[in-house]
C-alpha cells in the first residue's frame, strides 16, 4: 500500500450555530484544503457543548469556529478551549469586519478568514493550519 493511500485523512471540526454558514465552510474547504496535505473528515458542531466533546474526544487537526455564532461566539469558546484543553488543535476565527481581527488576536485564534466565508481564502488559510499541525505531530 502507498503511503498515501495509508495516510489518515485530517479532521477538521467546524462550529457555527447557523447550518448554511456550516455548509459555506465544507463546501469551501472540499475533500482537499491543498494538494501536499491529506483529505480531510469534516466534524460539525452546532453548540459550544458539541465542540467540547469532540475536543475532549482528540483527533481533531484543526478547528473552524464562526465568529458570529449565538449564543457562545466563536472568539469566546476560542479563549476556553485554547486555556482549558490540553494539546488544542490550531483554530481559524472567521469575522465579519476586518476590524473585528484584534479580537481573534484576544482569543488566542491562530488565524483568522472572512465571513461570510471566502471560497478561496479559507482552504488556504485552513491549510496552513493543518501543514502546522500535522508537523509538530510528526516532529
């Protein structure tokens, strides 16, 4: 078997309230975020409870957290689980204003992209997450 076909496909948990924007996002990032990394398995989540028990269950790479969401924000339950969870995954911030950037800075996001969500933006920023990840777990 090749390594490729052996290798596990990244998961990836993404949390909005809102079922479009979570759609926005799966469609966005594919089956592929880039073509050096894994497929990934998609992970959603509707409430901040469901975040902490796939968190809590491991295996998650990297997280997409909704900005906008109600009524635990994304950039709130970023500051938790990056202060209350062990080995967090890296987390992208998605906001509404570009003003609203410093405050994914204040939640300790590690990256932040755009919403409504950028088609073409967020793989990018996704995988630049996930080549992190998947490095300091092979180092």
């Amino acid at each position: 078997m090749d390594d490729q076909a052996a290798e596990r496909p990244a998961t990836v948990l993404i949390y909005s309230d809102d079922r479009s924007t979570r759609d926005d996002i799966r469609y966005a990032l594919g089956r592929r975020v880039a073509a050096d990394l894994p497929e990934i398995a998609i992970v959603e989540a509707a409430t901040y409870k469901a975040v902490l028990r796939a968190l809590d269950a491991g295996g998650v790479d990297v997280a997409v957290f909704d900005g906008e969401a109600v009524p635990a924000g994304g950039m709130g339950l970023c500051r938790q689980v990056k202060d209350e969870v062990a080995d967090c995954p890296p987390i992208v911030v998605l906001v509404a204003r570009p003003q609203d950037a410093w405050l994914a800075t204040w939640s300790h996001a590690d990256a932040v992209s755009t919403h409504p969500v950028d088609p073409v933006a967020l793989p990018g920023v996704v995988a630049g997450q996930l080549r992190t990840r998947l490095a300091d777990t092979v180092a």
